[in-house]
C-alpha cells in the first residue's frame, strides 16, 4: 500500500490534517490509528468524563517513572488511545493561551509561530456558537460552545474569584491576558463532545475515496531510506510480520508528546547515545528527540458540600441519573451535557508578573484517581497548576520493542531555584482563598485537602510533594526552533532536521509550554501545518 501523505495518530493533531490534506482529490492520504473507533458512548457524552477513566481500552494507561522530587511517587498519565485521541477523553476546555506564548516560541527560534501569525489558525478551526468577531470564527469544523446549564457550585466559583479580587471574564480567548474569573468554552456542542474526530473526520470526509482510515493498527517504526522517510512499518512485537505503508510525499507522525518521539526513537531518530545502549541502529543522532517533556502541575483544594447541588454519587444516583438523562434527550442540556471542568480562570503567583501563571479547574464534584475510583457523596474541587514550569523531563525507551511502554519521566519540581514549587505554594493559597470565600458559605463542608491540620508553609510544602499531580497537558518532547539549534529536532516547518520527507505535527512541537490547555493549540498547530505542507506541495 502506498500513499501521498502517511499519518501516524488520529489524535488531536492527526484528523485536522486528515481532513485538510484530503480535501485535495488529487493526493492520497493513510490516517493510522493504534486505538480503536471511537463508539463508546461515555466519549460523546460530556459528562462520560467522569466515568471515562473506567476504560483501559481508551488509554495509554502510562504511569511515570519514580519521581524524586516528590517523594518517589508514579502519577498515572491517561492518554488516548482511540479515533481522537486525547481530544476523546480530554475534558473539552476551550483555552488557547497568551499572545505572549506564541511570542515567546518565535522568539525561540520557531519562526513564523508569533501570536499574529497563529490566530488566523485557530479561527480556521472553529465554529464558535457566539459568532463571529476578530478573535473567533465560525466558518472551522471545530464546535466551541458555552455552558448551557452551568452548575450553581460552579456560579458559586466565580462569585468566588471576585470577591476575591479576580476580575470577571467571559472570555479566556482575548489573547493578550487571561487573569480573571469566569465559564469555560469548551469542545462541544447540542450537549455532544466535539473530539477532533467528530469535528474533522465526518462521515462526508471518511467518505472521501483518496482518504484510507485504519484503527487499531499500531506503527511500530518509521522506515528511512538514504536519509529520506520512505514510509511506515505496522504490526506488534518484533517477530511477528509487518506490514509497510509507503509514503510518496511524506510521514507525518502526530502520535502525541509520548508515542511521537517513541516512535522516532524505535525509527533511529534521537539521541545516539541512548539508541546505541539499546542496540537500536542510529539513522540520525538527534539529540533533542524525547527532551523537554513539560506538563502542568496541579493541586487540588477539596471540600465535602452540605447540599446535593453538585454532581455527586449518593444513594439517589438512578434517580438524578433518569432524570439527569430525560432533560438531556429533551434539551441536550443538563448534567449529562457538562464537562464537569465548568469553571476556572487564570491568576498571578505574585503581583509584578505580567501574565497570570496559575490556572483553576473549578468541579462541583469530587473526582479521585483520574475518575478510576468512584467517590461517594457531595463536594467540590479546585484543580490549581503552575502554567509555566521550569523542571522539564524526557522521555526515553524502555527497550527496542516497539509494544513496551516508554519511560516518561517529567522531572516534577526538578528546578534548582525551587520556582516550580513556589508557584504551586501560591497556587494553594489561591485555592484557599477561593473556597473560602463567602459564595461558598452555603455549600461549603469540611476541607478535605490538604485538610485543616495543613497550616504552616513546611506543612503544606510536604501535602504538595505528596500530592501534586498531572493536570493532562504533556508537550514539547520533539520541539522545533532555529536551524542551529540542536535541542530541537524540527525546523520551524515542522520538518525533522536531516530527515526529508518527515515532520512531527502535534502538542510535542510546541517549543514551551503555553499558558492554557492544550487541545486547541495541538489542532492550530495541525491547521498551520496542514497549510504549510499544501502550498509547498
Ligand atoms: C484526561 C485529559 C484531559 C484533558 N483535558 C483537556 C482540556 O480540557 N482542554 C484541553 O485543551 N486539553 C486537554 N487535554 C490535553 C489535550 O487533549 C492534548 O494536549 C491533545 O489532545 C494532544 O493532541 P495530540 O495530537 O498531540 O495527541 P493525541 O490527541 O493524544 O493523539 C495521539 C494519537 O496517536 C495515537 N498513537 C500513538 N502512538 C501510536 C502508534 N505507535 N501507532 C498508531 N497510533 C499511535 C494515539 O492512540 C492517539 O490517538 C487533556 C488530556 C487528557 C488526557
């Protein structure tokens, strides 16, 4: 089998070019997914996000490597592993940034990616239900759409952020500073999630006889001939018999900040000396491949509630469930119809900063163990991350068989001047103040974390060590920057350097982390490079 354009991961990144490229009937293009298609119902339905953790099947399932800095513990890391990828389990926040973001990543090196020249991209990609202005389209294939029926707890949070001094926003979108208080947009629409799946790869577009879609089927390496990419070899561990994909043009690899530089690695892209230790033959000495690994850092202020106004689990579940389900299939609107994550905003952990550092993920429930667990009872939650981290980890292989999981290992809290922590210690304090507010006088139980006996700086020190966690947005493991820099393996074009006919297209691109989720940036930096590859065609 051969095609123009092979792309590796329908994730985030992967359907936008499917799509894009495929609209030229003129080129043939292979989407390869290693999950399978996406028709378990818990992924359309919002708030399936609360059960979603339930379904190995739908992830990666990684767990990183012991983390020194915090006490040796292994977060667990979902990823998704099905048509959409991560944008399929992922809690449908509508967050691009800072203008400053983009900013900072040309003046990295990534030219051509400042905020000015990215925004045409991110209105290409959306249909915003509030219409169209300067800073939002409706014209793209992705739904961003408000909360129709928000919570009371999460009204609650932003009377919350006010009272504490946070200004009101009904926009986190405004580019040029995100502080404040507010609803989050997010991924859906008519009470369904809008995945990158749904949004891009429509029935019209898997239609289309020059796009060949194919699931459940695992890349296992890129093959490179004469140091060009020639195409991509399938199949599971290393005696059984592959299949090869060819690619005429180009392989695309848009697996994701974890598979993309594992993949790499097993094609003999990365650093040498690691490729050698592991007996892979070396095709490039890519220093750069699987470095960088950068993450949002979070800690979660919890408290038990003294009403059922939230979305909790109680004895009465089947009923709230019935009736949670009739105004759905009424409306599409409801508790079924929220992403759970309704609220948040942006804050400074210091006053002279220019751009808030801190986000909140506001839930009127009580979610445990990345919703693997059930939680019994009312309450809620204020999910607080440091935005910019200054630890960065890697990744590396495990061995050179393609089915063992790569070693992640995002070296949390690593940085020597202790920033990463400070920052979650004003995070805390944040969070804090936000449940304490008067608005929550009315629903407000006992703190159930860090807990009343977590008071002094030492004490609340430890609570994060022992606690913090992964708020889902892994990048910048195969960043691209200037032509001479050799911590980043791509060129601003995306391209592998010193590789023709190869480019990494997803969140690992991302020369540092942005202020704000990650989806959609993950699906403008696919439209860009969507553009990019079909004016050089
Ligand atoms: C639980 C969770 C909650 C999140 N919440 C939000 C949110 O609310 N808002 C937001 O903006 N962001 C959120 N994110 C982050 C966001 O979804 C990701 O940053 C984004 O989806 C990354 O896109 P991607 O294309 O880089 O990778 P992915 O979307 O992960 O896609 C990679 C794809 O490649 C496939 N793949 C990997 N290896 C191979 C292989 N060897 N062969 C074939 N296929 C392969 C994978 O199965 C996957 O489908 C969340 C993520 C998670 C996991």
């Amino acid at each position: 089998m051969e095609f123009d354009y092979v792309i590796v991961g329908a994730g985030s990144a992967g359907c936008v070019l499917a799509n894009r490229l495929s609209a030229d009937p003129d080129v043939t293009v292979c989407l390869i997914e290693a999950g399978s298609r996406d028709r378990n119902p818990a992924i359309h339905l919002p708030f399936g996000l609360a059960v979603l953790g339930k379904f190995d099947a739908l992830s990666w399932g990684y767990t990183v490597e012991p983390q020194t800095h915090m006490k040796g513990r292994q977060p667990f890391w979902p990823r998704g592993k099905v048509l959409g990828g991560s944008s399929s389990v992922n809690a449908m926040i509508y967050a691009r940034g800072m203008r400053a973001d983009y900013d900072g990543w040309a003046a990295m090196g990534a030219t051509g990616w400042d905020y000015d020249s990215v925004l045409p991209y991110f209105l290409k990609a959306e249909d915003n239900a509030r219409g169209a202005d300067e800073l939002h389209g409706v014209d793209g294939p992705l739904s961003v759409s408000d909360p129709a029926d928000p919570n009371p707890l999460s009204l609650a949070f932003v009377e919350a952020g006010q009272q504490t001094q946070l200004p009101l926003t009904n926009d986190f979108n405004r580019g040029e500073d995100t502080e404040g208080v507010g609803l989050y947009q997010t991924t859906t629409r008519r009470g369904l999630r809008a995945s990158a799946a749904r949004s891009y790869l429509s029935d019209a577009v898997q239609a289309r006889p020059n796009l060949h879609i194919m699931t459940q089927q695992h890349v296992r390496r890129i093959t490179v001939e004469g140091q060009r990419a020639t195409g991509v070899e399938l199949g599971g561990t290393g005696d059984e018999p592959s299949q090869r994909i060819g690619a005429r043009r180009e392989v695309l690899l848009s697996a994701g900040a974890i598979n993309s530089p594992q993949v790499l690695m097993l094609s003999g892209i990365g650093p040498a000396n690691h490729l050698q230790a592991l007996g892979i033959p070396v095709v490039l000495d890519a220093p750069g491949v699987g470095q960088g690994l950068a993450d949002h850092l979070d800690v979660i202020i919890e408290h038990h509630a003294t009403t059922g106004v939230g979305l909790g689990f109680e004895w009465n579940i089947g009923f709230r469930m019935a009736r949670w389900g009739a105004k759905w299939l009424r409306q599409r609107e409801g508790a079924l119809a929220s992403n759970v994550a309704e609220a948040g905003g942006f804050a400074k952990s210091s006053p002279d900063l220019d751009i808030p550092d801190i986000q909140f993920h506001f839930l009127p429930a009580r979610i445990k163990d990345h919703g693997r667990k059930w939680v019994w009872g009312y309450g809620f939650c204020v999910h607080c991350c440091n935005l910019y981290p200054k630890s960065t980890g890697e990744i590396r292989l495990a061995s050179p068989d393609s089915t063992a999981k790569p070693l992640i290992d995002p070296q949390y809290l690593s940085d020597p001047d202790d920033h990463d922590l400070d920052v979650l210690m004003s995070a805390t304090r944040w969070g804090r103040a936000l449940m304490g507010a008067p608005a929550f006088d009315a629903y407000r139980g006992e703190e159930i974390s860090p807990g009343a006996a977590v008071q002094t700086r030492e004490q609340v020190r430890e609570w994060i060590l022992e606690t913090a966690d992964t708020v889902y947005h892994p990048t910048s493991t195969v960043a691209m920057g200037a032509a001479d820099n050799l911590n980043a393996p791509l060129m601003p074009d995306l391209r592998v350097k010193g590789i023709a006919g190869l480019r990494v297209i997803d969140a690992s691109v991302m020369p540092r982390l942005v202020g704000g989720n990650t989806n959609a940036p993950t699906i403008m930096i696919a439209e860009k490079a969507a553009d990019l590859i079909r004016q050089e065609a």
